[in-house]
C-alpha cells in the first residue's frame, strides 16, 4: 500500500464522503469507524487526472485532517441530540439538516 502522503485526499462537505486515491489507481474512503480503507480500484482507461476533475466537479475539495468527525464525537452529537452537519454548520439535531446539507448522523446512517 501507498503511503499516506503518496495519497490525493478528498473532501465533500455536502455529503461527508471522505476519499483518497494514489497512483497505484487504488481508491480508498475514510469513516468516523475506520481509517482509510481500499475499497475501488480506477479503470486503467480513466486518467488519474480526469478522476481528480470529475471529483472537484461534483463538490469535492482538499481533505483536511478533522473533516470527518471522529466516532466519539458522533457518540457524542447523538449523546446530546446536538449535531453539526457534514459542512461544519450547526448546531442541528442529528437528524436534521440545514439547507439541504445533512447533520453528520444523518449521512452517515444512523438515524
């Protein structure tokens, strides 16, 4: 496996998807309950860079260590019944959402 800085890390804030790939065409996502995961591979016929494009197109941005809370801040937002969303907005409850950008709980499934 590639390391970690060999990895193109990605962020969308409307859904809470985390994902990476490398240049080994291996593609990996990130949750509150593992850490990066192999789970894709891309098809030889796609260029790594059209991948990348394709992703910024539909909403992704650079990851940022933190975008994807934690399972104890999850434990913690359904805890108290006070959520943030997938975007940092908030408070929210955890199965609500504002403008249309789902509480963390919410995306993830657990409500």
């Amino acid at each position: 496996m590639h390391s970690e800085s060999e990895k193109i890390k990605l962020f969308n804030p409307n859904t809470g998807k985390a994902i990476a790939f490398d240049k080994g065409r291996k593609v990996y996502r990130k949750t509150p309950f593992e850490n990066w995961k192999h789970f894709a591979n891309i098809k030889d016929t796609v260029e790594l860079s059209d991948y990348l494009a394709t992703k910024k197109n539909a909403g992704y941005r650079t990851y940022v260590e933190g975008d994807v809370p934690s399972e104890a801040e999850l434990n913690e937002m359904l805890f108290d019944g006070i959520a943030m969303t997938t975007d940092g907005q908030g408070p929210v409850e955890p199965d609500g959402e504002i403008c249309g950008i789902p509480a963390w709980p919410r995306a993830l499934g657990l409500i």
